[in-house]
C-alpha cells in the first residue's frame, strides 16, 4: 500500500475584493511509497504548503483527492499516524518546552507514564536539553523549529510530514535534523518533507518531485534525475607529473571523449563544521 497518493489535485484560491484567483496546485499527482524519504521541491509560491495543507486536511482542494495509507484524507482518521511539522508552527508562548510537549502527547493520548519518558528522549533528539524549562515564547526561530520537529515525533507516527524542517536551524543542528530524518526511515517511517536546501536533500531523500507554477515538472528518483549518465570520472590521489597526458591520450585512442580534469571540493558545510566543532 502507498503512504501517500495524490490524485489531480487542483487548489484554486480566490482573491478577495478583485476579480482574480490564484491556481496554487495544478492537476498534481504524487505517490509516497510506504519507508521512504520523498522530497517536495519547488520555488516559492510553487504550491508545495499547499499540497501539504490538503493531504493533512486542513485545506479543501477544488479538485481531486489525496490518502494516507489508503485512507481519504478528508477523514480524520486517516491522520491518527501522522506526525506533521508546519510551515509556520504556533506555540503557546507561556509554556516550557517539556509543557508543549506534554501538551500534544495528551492530545494524542499518550499516559503519563509513557509520555515522562517519550518527552525526555525527544528533547535529547532535538537538542533542547539546555531549554526545556523555558518558555517558549522566548525561543529563536531554529528552537522553534526544534520543538515543532519534537512535536510532529512525540505519538511516533508512521508518517511524518514536515514543512521545511531545517528553516532557520544552523548548520549543526540541520545535520542533526538530517541524522533524525534518517533515522526515522531505518525505523521503517515514512517521511514527505519539503525544503529550499537542496544539499540536505540530496543527503536524506530516495525520491524527490519539483514543484513549478503548482505543477509536478520533474519526479524521479535522486539517481535517476541526477546521474549524467554518459560521463564517468574517475578519482586519482597524488597523480605523478604526466599522468594526465597519458590518460587523455588513452582515452582518445579508446573512442571516447577527454571531457575534463578537475580537483575535488569539500563543501562549505564541512569546512564550518569542522571548523566549529567543539575542541576535545
Ligand atoms: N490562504 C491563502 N490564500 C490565498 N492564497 C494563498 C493561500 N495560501 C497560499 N496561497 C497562494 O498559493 C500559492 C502557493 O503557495 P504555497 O504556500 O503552497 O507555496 P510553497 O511552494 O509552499 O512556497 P514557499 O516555498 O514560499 O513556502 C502562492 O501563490 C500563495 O500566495
Ligand atoms: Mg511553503
């Protein structure tokens, strides 16, 4: 059975007091295979939220349909192993973290006991250990994000849903968002996130849809969409003086093409970490 199906949908939203109206999402379908990691990309306004919004219930499309582990999704019951992170999550601004927390393992109907223990490991797994007394209203726009993330876990669904996970987390607390994302898929979860962070999506996701004008423009898996299928490289370290000619002259007597020959880069993210990291 699919995680997620959604079929035609269309979302049309009216503009208020002009005669306009606004095709958020076009005709899309997408499937979510149940355990994996499926990523929505798009640029802004491309109708990723939206599509989020429908499949979680809370906007109804014009057309179409979307399910959850072959539910309708206009049932509420259909959302019973959902764990979903908002675009713009609210909190309670006079609760502490570990209150919040509390507060929608109750909603979910976790006991007391369980729910002691759940809190505790799910601030350790999104870092707030130093600020779970602490009122969330004064928390930062990446320990918003952090305890939205708790939240989505804390009935430990079978699918979560997460707009944007890593928007405003630095770069330390993102990888461990991508550790978490991870981890949920060795657990056998299935995770549908959207993100403007392209390295990071590379990095956790098996299949990714992009998103333009509210239409499905490309879907497929990473490798699919992102092997040059006709180019081969090949890795040396500490190549000898003259090493180069000799290929590319191999290559040339061989039929193929000497495209190029380049050194290798680490990412920016590795040398800030590095960097960064807290000395032993
Ligand atoms: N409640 C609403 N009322 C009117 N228009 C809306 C509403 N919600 C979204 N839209 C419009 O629908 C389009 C798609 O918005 P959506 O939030 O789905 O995009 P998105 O891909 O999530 O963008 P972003 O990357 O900025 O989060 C945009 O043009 C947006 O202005
Ligand atoms: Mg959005």
């Amino acid at each position: 059975m699919k995680a997620v199906t959604v079929e035609n949908l269309t979302k049309i939203y009216p503009v208020p007091m002009r005669r306009q109206r606004i095709i958020a999402v076009r005709n899309l379908n997408l499937e979510v295979n149940e355990g994996e990691v499926y990523g929505l990309l798009g640029p802004n306004g491309s109708g990723k939220s939206t599509t989020l919004k429908v499949l979680l219930g809370l906007v109804t499309p014009n057309q179409g349909k979307a399910t959850i582990f072959g539910k309708d999704s206009r049932e509420y019951r259909s959302r019973a192993e959902v764990g979903f992170l908002p675009e713009n999550p609210y909190f309670y601004k006079f609760l502490s973290a570990e209150e919040t927390l509390r507060f929608y393992g109750k909603i979910c109907g976790l006991r007391s006991k369980e729910l002691d223990a759940r809190i505790h490991e799910l601030i350790e797994l999104v870092g707030l250990q130093d600020a779970r007394h602490r009122r969330i209203g004064g928390f930062s726009k990446g320990m918003l994000q952090r305890i939205g993330l708790a939240q989505a876990l804390v009935q430990d669904p079978k699918l979560v849903v997460l707009d944007e996970p890593t928007a405003g987390v630095d770069p330390a607390g993102s990888r461990q968002i991508r550790d978490l994302i991870l981890d949920l898929k060795k657990r056998g979860k299935t995770v549908l996130l959207t993100s403007h962070l392209l390295g990071q999506v590379q990095e956790v996701c098996d299949r990714v849809g992009i998103m333009a004008r509210g239409e499905m423009v490309r879907e497929g898996s990473l490798d699919e969409l992102t092997t040059i299928q006709r180019q081969t490289e090949f890795l040396v370290e500490d190549a000898p003086e003259g090493l180069q000619e000799k290929i590319e002259e191999l290559v040339r007597q061989s039929g193929g093409r000497f495209v190029a020959a380049r050194r290798p880069q680490r990412d920016l993210e590795g040398v800030f970490l590095d960097a960064t990291a807290p000395k032993k």
